[in-house]
C-alpha cells in the first residue's frame, strides 16, 4: 500500500488486460460489473462480488467484439445500467444492449453485498449506431434522466441527442462553440446542464432554450492548455477539470448574498447550486475555487465521488501522465470564503509501473463509495480502494 496523509491506497485487482491500450471505463450504476474500453475495438466486461470481510472478488464476464472500425475512445452506462455507449475513432456512437438469454436461471449472476445481480450472460448486441461526427470521437455521456445523451468529437463539436423508444435517437442540437477538439463531455448529476472540455483550453457549459435550442450560457477559463477531462461534484454545486497544464481546477457557481449582517447591503459570494433557470437567466457567475498542481506531468483523469468520511464534498480522484494516483478530501470553507482547500489524503505512485494513467473513476453505488478503478497505456485496468492509514490511526 502507499500512504499519505489520512488514507491509503489498497491494491484489489488487476482485471484482464486489452491487447492495446486501456482508454476508458465505466462502473455500471445498478448493477455489479463494469467496463472498459481500447484501441484493440473491444469493451471488456467484468462482474465482482461481495464476500465475507468486506472483499471484493472480479471476473471476467464477456468481451464485446464492436463494429467500431478504429479505437473506442470511451464508454458510458445509461442511469438505467442496461444501455452501454461507445465513442469510437471511426466517428460513430455505438448503441449496446444485452440479449435476453431465456435459459438463463433467474438466480445466476453474481451478487453483491447491497443484493443487487448481475446482467447475466447474455450476448452484448449494437442496436443502435448514432453517425455525424466527422471525425474521431472522444467522449460519450447520458444526462441523469437517461433522455440525453452528449456526444464530442476532434470536429469541434458538441452533439446532443435525445434518447426515444425503440433504440431511436434524435439529434436535438449540435453545439459548434469550441475552436480547437473536443476532449471531453459531462452531464450535470441532476439538472440538464451539459460541460465539455477542449484543446483550446476552455470548458463550456450549455442548457436548452425551450422555445429554441441549445446554447453555450458561460465558457471556463484559467488553464494554460487542453482540457482532458472533466467532472461534477456528487452535490452538482461543483465542476472539477483536469488539463495538460499538470493541474486540477475546481469551479463554482457564486451569486451575490446578504452577508447576514446588521446592514443588509452588505453583499458576498455565495456558492449556490447551480440550475438550468438560473443559468439560461444569467444570474451569477461561474469563478475558479482551487487549483491542485501537485501532478508533474498532465493530467488526464479526474474523478469526484461521494467518499466515506460522512461530511464534506467528497473525495476527487485524478490520475495522469506521471503515473500517479492522487485523492483528496474535499471540504468547504468555514468562513464566508468560497475557496476551497482539498486535502490531500493519498497517493499511489508508478500505479500503473511506468505507463501513463489514462482514466481515473469512482464506483458510484451505495456501499462502494470507497473504491475506484484505473485504465492505462499498458492495456490493464485496476480496482483499487482507500483505506484510512494504520499510521493516522494510531496517533
């Protein structure tokens, strides 16, 4: 294990490598199993089970053989956890549901500690093939209702489709703001409000103008160069972003306040949910609150989970080209400030031995809070979980 601070981080497997580079992955939210994408076409699928001591045991469940013509670039589940997305080199998004196996017996499937099966076996199946990108397709994500579904490409753009009955979706808006790629796409966790990154070094944001279309309300700026990845706060009063530049920056949306005193024109910043009405009527504003420079080269992953400790904003995970696994425990200010101090609570370096770390995710469902897992350059993916540090307990 490698400690710093309060935790530490705790090997717990090494799932069955690609045959090329590890691009991409994504814990299935209902469901037991996750997913991991590459440059060899595939999506591997693996289940994991609870058993006694709190261990977690993964197997491999199934290779998915994609249609993708080049490297899937990225996967994502539907809230649902029975609808995989693909972003693939080849331009297109790639639609997968599982067979139903009708001799399968209802009590097959691994079970974990919450009681919660498995998909089973059935074979994975494309069902649907989303095309209209020009050119590779970097990242993938469906908004929490599961009706959306954001698509970025290497063409500049942003699409946005709606998610219909019968596997059919209808493009509702493409979204031509940024002027260089389109790195990554990220959902708000409970508002439609969508963020991408860029390689001009900028984050959007986007809501939907009822009686238009989409449209880009605020553009992010302080990195000094590309936006790898990008990821909300469980809460959503956050938006963590991980650049080239070697740092991790966290925004806020900040409205005016009553500093609650005896003059009630006395105004402050106050960090303030953000919402799709707010943000289409322009009140307040989106404010850089930290900045995390403790990796030595880019970083391309970033992670925010709800962590373990029962207060705070939760644990942020980020991982890159230094090999490193960082994570720390993120707090709100106890004054009237809205800067946030993360604290960093572990590190694992060289997680990947010498390979660059090219996702970082945190397992989303209830009593996993604690464990996350890593895809790299060396075509393995890792399942790790934080401990608190025997040293830290002991003082």
């Amino acid at each position: 294990m490698a400690a710093q601070g309060t935790h530490e981080v705790q090997p717990l497997a090494d799932l069955e490598s690609h045959s090329d580079r590890a691009w991409n992955l994504a814990w299935n939210p209902k469901h037991p199993l996750i997913a991991s994408c590459s440059a060899d076409k595939t999506v591997r699928l693996s289940s994991y089970a609870s058993s006694s001591g709190n261990t977690l045991s993964f197997k491999s469940n199934q290779t998915i053989q994609t249609e993708h013509l080049k490297t899937v670039r990225a996967v994502a589940w539907s809230p649902s956890g029975k609808t995989l997305a693909t972003a693939s080199f080849d331009s297109n998004v790639g639609i997968w549901e599982q067979e139903q196996d009708e001799d399968e017996d209802d009590e097959d499937g691994d079970v974990d500690m919450a009681g919660q099966k498995g998909l089973g076996n059935g074979e994975w199946e494309c069902i649907g093939t989303l095309e209209g990108h020009e050119t590779e397709c970097k990242s993938v994500a469906y908004s929490s209702t599961g009706t959306l579904l954001a698509s970025c490409s290497r063409d500049k753009s942003v699409w946005i489709w709606e998610v219909q009955p019968d596997a059919e979706f209808e493009c509702m808006g493409v979204l031509l703001e940024h002027s260089q790629d389109v790195k990554c796409v990220a959902w708000h966790p409970h508002e439609e409000i969508l963020a991408s990154g860029s390689y001009d070094d900028t984050i959007k944001l986007y809501v939907d103008d009822p009686s238009d279309d989409w449209y880009c309300f605020t553009t992010l700026k302080g990195h000094e160069s590309t936006v790898w990845s990008i990821a909300w706060s469980p809460c959503g009063r956050y938006l963590a972003s991980a650049s080239d530049d070697k740092t991790v920056r966290i925004w806020a949306y900040a409205a005016a306040a009553s500093d609650g005193g005896a003059d009630s024109k006395n105004k402050v910043l106050q960090v303030k949910p953000p919402s799709v009405i707010s943000s289409s009527q322009g009140d307040g504003r989106w404010v850089q609150v930290a900045v995390l420079d403790s990796h030595e080269r880019s970083v391309y992953s970033v992670s925010w989970g709800k962590g373990n400790n029962g207060s705070g904003l939760g644990w942020l995970a980020s991982a890159g080209g230094d090999g490193t696994i960082r994570v720390w425990d993120v707090q709100e200010s106890e004054d009237s400030s809205i800067a946030l101090n993360p604290k960093l609570i572990a590190s694992y370096p060289e997680a990947h031995g010498v390979f660059d770390v090219n996702c970082v995710s945190w397992n989303p469902r209830a009593g996993m809070e604690d464990v996350f897992a890593t895809a790299a350059d060396d075509g393995s993916v890792k399942i790790w979980r934080i401990n608190p540090s025997k040293e830290a307990g002991s003082d």
